[in-house]
C-alpha cells in the first residue's frame, strides 16, 4: 500500500515456491535495487542480516523483508509471532533456526508513498534483541561461546604478560595480585562455556521432543 514493494514480483516468488522444494521465499532488497531504502537503513538491515547469519549459520541477505511467500505447513513452526514491526524478522530468524528451508529473490524496493511507521533506534534494538532472543531459544552455543573464549583468551593473554614479568625479574604483589585475576577470568569464561552446554542440551530437549 505504500508503493514500496513491487506486486508485480509476487507470481515469480510464487512460482519459484512451487517448482522447488522451499517452505518460503522471501524478496531480498538488498540483492536487488534498493533505491527506495534509506542510507541508514539499508547499514543497519547489513549489519543485522550478518549477525543472524553468524549466529545461525544460515545465509540471510534481507532480515526484514516485509515480502515473501510462505506454505501454510510452516505456521506451525514458526508461530507465535510478535505484533510489531519485528514479525517479519521472527519469521526469518525462527526459519532459520528450524532449518525450514527457504529461499532470498532479488526484489525492487521504491521510493515509499507516506510517512514509515519504523523507528531506526527503537525497531533497530528490537530487531537485534530478537536475533538474541531466538539464537538463545534455538542455538545458544552460538551466544555462549564467543563470550566464553572471549574471557578465556584475556586470562590467557593476561597469564603471558604476567610470565613475561616475572622472566624479566620483576617480583611485586601486582603479579600476585594480577594472578588471582588471572585464575577469576579463566574459571568465569568456563562457567558460562558449562553453562552454554547446559542451554543448548534444553534447547534440544524442548525443540526435538
């Protein structure tokens, strides 16, 4: 209704559900030509479609695609959605997650006609926490453990320049000090690695009765 999205694209992206074996075929902007999207948008839709793609190791060009094409026998699977701007983005993200398998078509996107609805700041955080809120609810090894070796790698770098001080001679209470320190860091990134474990076997437990 706001002239942005081509209708005329929607017998491709239906006749390309039928002649493949997809659950849902979405129309990727940013694949296409994008000249109806803001600069800032068009950074921030980037930036997010990389973090889901990252953190659900599944290709994803356009998150927020407002066009797309879906099989009734995927609802299940995907359901509930929210009521905000961000469904479009659950849609994605829980398909992702399930491995339901879908397909990005480069679409056009238009100038749009009226004021949008979509706040950058406000809808921008929404988006990212629902990449947070699904990968934590389907695949949270993929939050745990860039946390987890992120603290075991400092305690570990702290732990050489500690050894380094010391070979060169110094003997203060800051090694010490800098060695109990050390020790919290390590034993804090394996906690949240144990705890990760933990998530991820109820994440499959209550995903894959």
């Amino acid at each position: 209704a706001d002239a942005t999205y081509p209708p005329e694209e929607i017998p491709r992206l239906y006749k390309y559900l039928q002649e493949h074996n997809v659950e849902m075929v979405s129309g990727a902007r940013l694949l296409g030509n994008a000249k109806g999207m803001p600069f800032i948008r068009k950074i921030g839709n980037s930036v997010l479609s990389y973090i889901a793609t990252i953190l659900l190791g599944k290709k994803i060009s356009d998150l927020a695609s407002g066009m797309r094409i879906f099989k009734r026998s995927m609802l299940n699977d995907i359901l509930p959605l929210s009521d905000d701007l961000d469904f479009t983005v659950r849609m994605t993200l829980k398909a992702a997650a399930k491995r339901i398998r879908f397909k990005e078509l480069p679409i056009r996107y238009d100038e749009r006609c009226g004021v949008s609805k979509l706040s950058v700041s406000r809808h921008g955080r929404m988006f990212f926490q629902s990449i947070i809120y699904v990968t934590r609810d389907y695949n949270p090894l993929r939050l745990f453990i860039p946390i987890s070796l992120f603290f075991i790698v400092l305690a570990l770098f702290n732990l050489f320049q500690l050894l380094m001080r010391r070979l060169f001679g110094e003997i203060s209470i800051s090694i010490t000090n800098g060695l109990v320190i050390t020790g919290m860091l390590g034993l804090f990134g394996l906690q949240i690695l144990f705890f990760g474990v933990i998530a991820d076997m109820i994440a499959a437990l209550r995903n894959h009765p």
